[in-house]
C-alpha cells in the first residue's frame, strides 16, 4: 500500500495553514472551536495506523481502488504524445469525491461526531458524502444551489435515495459558492455535534491540507502505475481541471517536488475568459478571502465576490484552493482557460475515441491537452475526475 | 502586553461615563435605501441608542442569517461601496446635511472588502470621519495580533472581537488582555437572526462570563429583539446590541425619525 502521508516539503503547508501567501483560517469565533479542534487533531488522528487500515480498506474494497491508469492509445495518436488517463471516473459513485469523504467520515467518527453537513455543486460531492453517510448510519444534509439543482438532478434524486436531505441554497448565484455559504451557515448553527465534510481542498486550514492528503491516493497510485507501464514514476505532465482543486491537488501532490513533472491546472473559462461569464479565477481573480482561507478571488475592486459562470457546475465557484494560488503565485503550475466550447468537444473526443464519457469537469482537462505543446516524446497523466452521466442532458444539447 | 486604553475614542469615553443597560443597534449602510445611512444614524441619535454599529455590505455574510443577508444584498444593488460609505459619514459626523452625529459608530462587516481596501487605508479613513471601532468576525484573532493591531492603534482605531458559549477561558482572557472596547458576546452559538428567546443555558453562559471578572465591558448579541430580552441581557452584561429585529423594522416602517424612535421605545420600555 502507498504512503498516503508523505511530506510535500516545499509546498508544505504551514503551521499556520499557510501556501506562500495563501491560506489561513479567515472564520467567525463561532466556528473556531470545531475548526481548532479538527487542526489540533487531524494529523494525528491520519497517522494512526488503525486509521490508516480502515481508510485503506474502504479505498480497496469499497471505492474501488487503485483505479487503472489506462493508456489512451486512440486519443494518443490524435493529440500526438503518450496520453493516459488516471481513472478515477471508475470510483464507486463517478468521481474522486469520494476519497476525500471516505477519509473525512472516518475523521468524523473518531471526532465523536453525529451528523454531517455538505456543500455541492455538480452533485458529485454530495453524492459521495451522502454515501459515505448511509455506509456509516450519519444523517447527512446537502446544501445544493437551486440553480445546480435543476441542471444536476440525477444526482440530487442519488443523494435523496441515498437517504440524505438536500437543501436548495438560494442565496446570492444559487450555485457551489452559495451552498458552501449555507453550509458554513448550518455548521455554526450546530456547532458540537456536526462534522462539515468540504468537498475540496478550501476553506480554513486544516481542510485545504487534509483534503488534499486523501485525495493524494491518485498520484501514489499513480507513481506506482507510471513505473510498472513507462519504467518511470514520473510523467513529463499532470493535467487536472480545478474547480477548488481537490482532483488536482490529488493528482499533483507526490509531484509537488519534482520539477520535471509539469502541473496543468485547467480552469473554466466559460464563454470565454473576458465575456464577463466565466470561471477562470487566476485569470480573472486577485488576492482575497473567500471560506476562511486568503487565497486567489474573482471580485469587484471593492472586494465583493463576483458571480461565476461555467457550464460545468464542480468548475462553477469564484476561487480556487489556497495551494493553487501558491502554485499560480510561484510559477509551478502552469494554468489554462478552457472554453464551454471546447471542453464539450474534448468530452465528444473522448466518448468517440476511447468508449469514455467523462465528466464536463474532467472535459476541461482533456481540451487542456489541445494547448500544450506537445511532442511525441512527451507523458502526459490526464486525471479523469469523474464520469459524464450526470451530465448527458448538457452534452445532448450539442448532439447535431 | 496590556495597553493604557486609547484616549479620544468615543467607545471608551462613552463606557467611561455609562456602565449598564447599553443599547447598540446594528444597521446595514445603504439599506433600505442608498442614501438612508446619515437619516438612520442621526434617528438613532435623536433616539438615544448609546452606540450605532454600521454594516459594511458584503456578498458572502457567512456569519449572518437570511434578513441581514437580504439587507447587504439590498444595499449592494442600491450601489453601495465602503468609500461611498466613508463620504456619507464624513458628512453626517460634520453636520453638512442635519444635526451632526456625536454617537460612538463601529463598522462591522466581512475581512475581504477591508484588505481590498487596504488596511492602513481603512484605518486612516475610519479615523478621518469619525469611526471609533470596527468589528470584523471573520478576522483571525492571532493574524490581527500579529500583522494589523499596530496599524489600529496608531490610528486610534478600537477592534471589537467575538466570544461565544463554546469559546474556551484561556481564549476569552487572551481576547480580554489584548483588546479594548468592549467583548461582544454571542448569545449563543449561531448565526444572526436564528436566536429564539433567552435560554437557562445561555444564562448559565452569561453567569460564567460575568464571574470572570474581564477588564472590558460586555455586550451581547443575537436574538436580542425585544424589551424582554434586553433586559435580560443588561442583568448580565453593560448592554445588549439589536441587529436583525431592528433591520426587520427598517424594512417594514422605513427610517423616519418617528419610526426609529418608536422601535427604540420598545426595546428599552
Ligand atoms: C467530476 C468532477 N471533477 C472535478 C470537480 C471539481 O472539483 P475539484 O476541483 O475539487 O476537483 C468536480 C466537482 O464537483 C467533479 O464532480
């Protein structure tokens, strides 16, 4: 088994939560019991080998994993260099969501907690969390943006039979930053017996470092994979869309401190980065605190946080994880806007070329592959978040 | 470190001066409409409210339930701004539009409209029109400590913290020593507006807090919104703080002098 907890050294996070210059625990004194209590004990709690085994176990036996690193022989000789597809479209319920909640309800349980509140905006979040919760008999409630309701419903009736209550978030753009709003809202409100299961690597410190300790399973596994197929740990790219960043961080996270693997982060740019609809955040954003983190901000020059637009509702928020932002900051993540347009295309590549429908989210990474320059030589790992059912009645829509 | 308390601060002449059944009311600038924060002000003025806390609109009010929330959204869309803001008070505080406004103000709000501002900026406008203390709940205590607590007390510029039933005594003394004001107690763990009622647990909360001897004065907030539970809160603190029943009235009577007065009247008599 991987060495889940591994020291990232130079992009360790620090004492204080900090990236570089972003980070931090930017939260109300009503949250800060909780918060304290989680940073306090986290790493503890992760490194207890019992913790270890049952984390392990659900991963193996549960989810699913390892998922296949599969070499994508059609698309490779389309884009023109050696493509494989980290499969975590594979995972029991579609996406990696649910590395991150089989760590956090584990997390919760050995907090003594009861019951769990969650954000989400494609519905995978919250489906994963939802699920977790009925594996281990938590009652389990889902704040949802009404918007992200209606465009993502099959994953809200999952969540509903799945025994969870999903509540619309109608709030401010009724998407992923509003539900994660009412979210923080429902955890002050019941602040002893309630565990918040955050669905990516944001919020206050420790969530943006523990997220990304569970969902870096995919670059261990990864590393292992690459060594048995290429003779080599490492790929010449990593490429992962980010939403928050929780598959990207995942993904890069055994790679942070090797810097001959490139990171690609794919962000949204919707209709396009400057038509005022769209989700690039480091394009578009400037240092501000959002969810209890300072990190990098779609906002007015007065510092309101502005609406979002992707067509894609997990790459539908106005920041990104404070790791990103030191990533952008630092120069070792290389960031791309990718279009609606383009990313529903890449979407269609694949379904065509390799018999995978993925995720709109994870389609942002593989139109990624269209902007690097590639050459024949070059091992590219494209991390597939997640599966495209959920998103059949918005790829139909360009069925022609 | 213990500092000598701020001299020139009207937050402290005023507790000074007055120790029990202290009245601060919360309003959301720009709401209900832009140009209502110097007619709401001096209303509570005239009203006799002893401290105004002014709500700097915010996108994302985590820490506030759905009235204050549909205030700030209200006083964005009128087209609110916290250097719009800052020209308003600066013309209320000297009197250009009506009787100039003398009571003690703190700015409360979000932390990112602040750093967009930029901190020092903020400050040196809060003191240039007359803002005596601000409340920013989503500031980290030790980040305020240990980057920006010179910058507000070189301008003179007080920063109220929040303490809540779950906070733990070590932190409640830290807070205590190392700010001046007053505490602002939460009555219980909660957003705004979702108090119902004074509880015996939040008596039990309010005992313990009042047996701690602090060096500041208290006030407590949330689910203070009627004659009732001010009093309540005043047998165990110098004062109480009304925000959502107050922004509630606001929406329902408007901010006329005679309404202000009225809803004043009800809280204290
Ligand atoms: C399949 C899939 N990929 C990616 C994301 C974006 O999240 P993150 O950036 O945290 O990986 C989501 C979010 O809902 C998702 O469902």
């Amino acid at each position: 088994m991987e060495q889940l907890i591994e020291q990232a050294t130079s992009f360790e996070v620090s004492d204080k939560g900090f990236y570089g210059n972003f980070g931090g625990a930017f939260i109300p004194e009503m949250l800060y019991p909780n918060v304290e209590e989680l940073r306090q004990s986290y790493r503890r709690i992760m490194a207890d080998p019992a913790f270890q085994a049952d984390f392990q176990a659900l991963l193996t036996d549960y989810v699913g994993r390892p998922t296949p690193l599969f070499l994508a022989k059609r698309l490779s000789e389309d884009i023109g260099a050696t493509i494989y597809l980290k499969r975590e479209d594979l995972c029991h319920t579609g996406a990696h969501k649910i590395n991150n909640t089989i760590g956090q309800i584990l997390m919760a349980q050995r907090l003594g907690k009861k019951r769990i509140v969650a954000e989400t905006g494609a519905g995978q979040h919250g489906v994963a969390t939802a699920t977790v919760c009925a594996l281990m008999g938590l009652e389990c409630i889902v704040y949802m943006g009404s918007i992200d309701m209606e465009r993502q419903k099959p994953n809200v009736d999952r969540m509903r039979m799945l025994g969870a209550t999903v509540v619309p978030a109608t709030s401010g753009s009724q998407t992923l930053k509003d539900a994660t709003n009412e979210a923080m809202r429902h955890w002050i409100n019941n602040p002893v017996d309630t565990h918040y299961i955050i669905g990516s690597v944001v919020g206050p410190h420790p969530y943006p470092d523990m997220v990304a300790r569970f969902q870096s399973v995919i670059s261990a596994e990864t590393r292992r994979q690459l060594l048995e197929k290429e003779g080599r740990e490492t790929p010449d790219y990593m490429v992962a869309c980010v939403g928050g960043g929780s598959n990207a961080a995942g993904a890069f996270f055994h790679y942070l401190n090797e810097p001959t693997v490139k990171l690609v982060a794919a962000e949204a740019a919707g209709q396009g980065v400057s038509t005022g609809h769209s989700a690039a955040t480091t394009a578009l954003g400037k240092p501000g605190v959002l969810h209890g983190s300072r990190t990098i901000l779609m906002q007015t020059d007065d510092g309101q946080v502005t609406e979002p637009y992707s067509i894609s509702a997990g790459l539908d928020y106005p920041g990104i994880g404070p790791l990103h932002a030191h990533l952008f900051e630092s120069g070792r993540g290389i960031f791309c806007n990718i279009t609606d347009e383009h990313a529903v295309q890449a979407g269609f590549k694949l379904s065509k070329l390799e018999g995978i429908i993925p995720a709109l989210e994870s389609a942002h990474a593989l139109a990624a592959l269209e902007e690097l320059p590639l050459t024949p030589n070059d091992v590219v790992v494209v991390c597939l978040s997640g599966r495209g059912d959920k998103d059949l009645s918005t790829y139909t829509k360009y069925l022609d | 470190m213990t500092h000598e308390p701020l001299t020139q601060n009207r937050i402290n002449d005023l507790f000074a001066q007055k120790s029990e059944r202290l009245l601060n009311v919360y309003f959301t600038a720009g709401f209900p409409n832009l140009d209502d924060t110097c007619t709401v002000l001096r209303g509570l003025q005239q009203a006799g409210v002893d401290l105004v806390e002014i709500g700097m609109p915010y996108s994302d009010p985590v820490a506030d339930g759905e009235t204050i929330q549909q205030s700030n959204m209200r006083a964005l869309d009128n087209g609110m701004t916290l250097k719009l803001l800052f020209d308003q008070l600066a013309g209320c505080r000297d009197g250009q539009s009506g009787e100039p406004v003398t009571v003690p103000i703190l700015l409360m709000g979000y932390v990112n409209p602040v750093l967009q501002f930029g901190v020092e900026a903020f400050c040196q406008k809060c003191r240039e029109v007359g803002v005596d203390g601000v409340i920013l709940p989503d500031l980290p205590l030790d980040l305020y400590l240990s980057e920006y607590a010179a910058t507000f007390r070189q301008y003179g510029i007080l920063n109220v913290f929040l303490i809540t039933p779950q906070t733990a005594e070590s932190r409640i003394r830290l807070i205590d020593s190392e700010t001046e004001g007053f505490i602002y107690m939460v009555s219980s763990a909660s957003i705004t507006g979702s108090v119902k009622g004074i509880s015996d647990s939040m008596r039990a909360y309010f005992e313990r807090i009042q047996a701690m001897a602090l060096k500041n004065p208290r006030l407590i907030g949330f689910g203070i919104n009627n004659h009732d539970t001010f009093e309540t809160a005043c047998q165990y603190a110098n004062g109480a703080i009304v925000g959502s029943a107050f922004i509630r009235h606001l929406e329902q009577e408007g901010p006329s002098a005679e309404s202000i007065r009225a809803f004043v009247q009800t809280i204290r008599s």
